[in-house]
C-alpha cells in the first residue's frame, strides 16, 4: 500500500502534524520519522494507509475531503486547531485550509455508512 504524503511549505513540520492530528483524529507518532526533519508520521491501524506529512519546495498535491454528517459543526471544529473557511461551494461542501496552507473539503456523507475506524466529535 502507497503512502499519501502532505507537503506543506513549513518552517516548523510540528504545527502541520498537530494541525493534521486534530482533523483526522489520529494521534503524532514521530514529528521525525527518518531522523532527517522532512516527514512527520500520524498514527494510524494495521488496516488504513499510513499518512506522512512531508516538508517540501513545492505546493501541496494531496487533496483530502473530510466526510461528516453536519458539515457546520464539522467546520467549527476545525477551526479551533487554526483552519480557514475559504468557500462555501454550491451549498454542498466546505473548502477549508489548514494553518500551513492545504486546501481539503468537508463534505457530506459519501458512503452509506461510515467504516470502522468513525471518530466521533463530542
């Protein structure tokens, strides 16, 4: 199974892992996963992709859409941990950016039911 990588243009690689640890609900296992400074590593289980969140040149190539079944409360509890609204699009959907600069989406429920590892938000 690949790696999906985030690639933020950061100074501090911490923030984006905190920041990515918060909205996924996934805790930081390494803010150094190679020893080299460049990728920060999120806890996942034995059975989704590992995330990486790299430290790059370029812009960001990962999109990422949040499924949620009320997409205000979704949005509000993003941007505690420091995300932007950027739009609101065809009153469907959220376009979002985190404090390093990704653009991700909070979208309705995709599936009809959510899988196995759902994390809550009380």
């Amino acid at each position: 199974m690949g790696r999906p990588r985030t690639g933020p243009q950061v100074d501090d690689l911490g923030d984006a892992a905190r920041f990515w640890s918060a909205a996924l609900g996934k805790p930081v296992a390494s803010l150094d996963q190679d020893g080299d400074g460049r990728y920060a590593e999120l806890r996942t289980a034995d059975d989704e992709p590992p995330i990486l969140l790299q430290k790059v040149e370029h812009e960001s190539r990962v999109h990422l859409d949040i499924e949620t079944d009320d997409l205000e409360a979704e949005a509000a509890r993003l941007e505690r941990p420091g995300a932007k609204r950027i739009a609101f699009v065809h009153e469907r959907w959220w376009v979002m950016e985190a404090p390093s600069g990704q653009r991700f989406c909070i979208v309705r429920r995709q599936r009809d039911a959510f899988g196995p590892h759902l994390n809550r938000w009380d």
